[in-house]
C-alpha cells in the first residue's frame, strides 16, 4: 500500500483508508469476534444444523488468519455448537430431537435446584438484577426479536442462579441454556404464530416473587412449572408442523363419480 499517497491525496483516498482501517480493525478483534459472530448465527439458525464451516473460508470472511477461526471452532465446539470430524472438515451440530426428553429432564432439575437455592439465599441487590433482566426479556418478546429473546431469557435464569450461589450448578445450568437456545427459537416461532399461548406472561415474575418472599416451595414449584410449560409447547410446536387435513381433491371426485 502507498502511504505517502495516501497523505499527499487525502481526499482520493478516503475509501481505500477506510479499507484499511476497516481490516486492521477486524483483525484486531481476534477469535473472540469470530467465536462471537459465529454462535450468534448458529443460535439464531441463520447457520443451519449441518452447514459445513471452511477454516479458509471463514478466514476471508473475518479478514484474518486461519489460526484464530480455528481457536474460534475449537471453543464452538467444546460447547456442542459444531462437530469436528476427523477429515479436519466441520459442521454445525445437529438438533438431536430424539434426546429431547433427556434434554427438558436434566433442564427441569438445573432449573429447579438453581431457583431453590435462590430463595435460600438471595440478596434485595439479585432482586433488581433479576427484574433489569425479566425486564429485558419483555421488550425483546414485544419487538419480535429472536437473538435477544433467547439471550434476554438466558440472563434471567443465570441472574437466579448466581442468586443461589452455588457456581457448579449455576455453570452446568448455564451450559444446558445455551444448547437449547436453537430449540427456544423454533419455540418462539410456534408461540409468536399461536393464537392461544404468548411468551408475556407472568412467569418470570411469579417466579421473581417467590425468590424474593423466600418461599423455597414455590420457587420449585414455579421452576418445575416453567420447564414443562416450555416442554409442553415445544410438543405443540412439533405437532402442528405437519398437516393430515388434505385430501388431494378426494372428495370432489367421489362426488362425481
């Protein structure tokens, strides 16, 4: 690149600056930008299960080298985000929807002993963490926006497990979130199509309430309440994705025979 023109011809080059800085930046963000941008693609399913991930492609895409993306890929996949095979080549993981009961039985119990130990021993301090959240998690359902509804959810839950201070349960809890996050998006579009069910409900805030009244009992019972909820839509949403209410004209043709 000549610099010495880019001085001398400022008003020329103003683009190609621009260019540079724009690259310079980039790779100044490193593997955490690209372990960033890509879980955010592969949460909101704009990566779909199964899409293959080229190291030199993704090199080009982030403007940098290939060392990075991979560290990118190496921590996407300790996650379960995306499979590393042994041909060197990777993809993103597949929804196994057969582990599904598994998945909401381990979900029920991480989310029951994390707001149990809650109400045990929560902080006024938690309280206003936990509202902010709850807060947050409204206005993202009101703007229809996927990304921030799961992340927005996320934060709920992990500000009452870090209300039960218990950091084992509050990282494996955290973990079984995020897997489930590109199941909770194909939740939410069920429930945003639904003329029955909404997501701006009272159950984040029941659950705020118990927490802050101490009542272990019902802090379970809501928990409890709350994973089959998301169970029992899910189910919904699985059932109303395929249609027997065809019949190819059947009727018409009986009629005039």
């Amino acid at each position: 690149m000549d610099y010495d023109r880019l001085q001398t011809c400022p008003g020329e080059n103003k683009v190609v600056q621009k260019q540079l800085d724009a690259v310079k930046h980039a790779k100044g963000r490193g593997s955490k930008f690209v372990y960033d941008e890509l879980k955010r693609e592969i949460l909101s399913l704009t990566l779909q299960p199964g899409t293959p991930l080229d190291e030199t492609s993704l090199s080009g895409r982030f403007a940098m080298s290939r060392s990075p993306v991979r560290e990118a890929l190496v921590r996407l996949s300790a996650e379960g985000l995306v499979v590393m095979l042994s041909n060197r080549s990777t993809l993103v993981a597949p929804i196994n929807m057969a582990e599904f009961p598994r998945y909401v039985e381990a979900l029920d119990f991480l989310q029951r002993i994390n707001t149990r130990l809650a109400a045990q021993n929560r902080k006024d301090a938690e309280i206003v963490v936990m509202e902010k959240a709850a807060r947050s998690f409204d206005r993202a359902c009101s703007s229809n926006d996927y990304l921030a509804m799961s992340a927005t959810n996320r934060d709920f839950h992990m500000a009452i497990a870090a209300a039960g201070k218990n950091p084992y349960l509050a990282r494996s809890y955290g973990h079984l979130l995020d897997e489930g996050r590109r199941i909770l998006h194909m939740h939410f579009d069920y429930v945003k199509a639904s003329t029955t069910d909404t997501l701006l409900g009272s159950e984040h805030q029941d659950m705020i309430e118990a927490i802050r009244a101490c009542d272990v009992r019902e802090a379970d019972r809501l928990a409890h309440l709350h994973t089959r909820q998301f169970h029992n839509r899910f189910v919904e949403f699985l059932s109303a994705n395929y249609s027997d209410d065809f019949d190819f004209g059947l009727s018409t043709l009986s009629k005039s025979a």
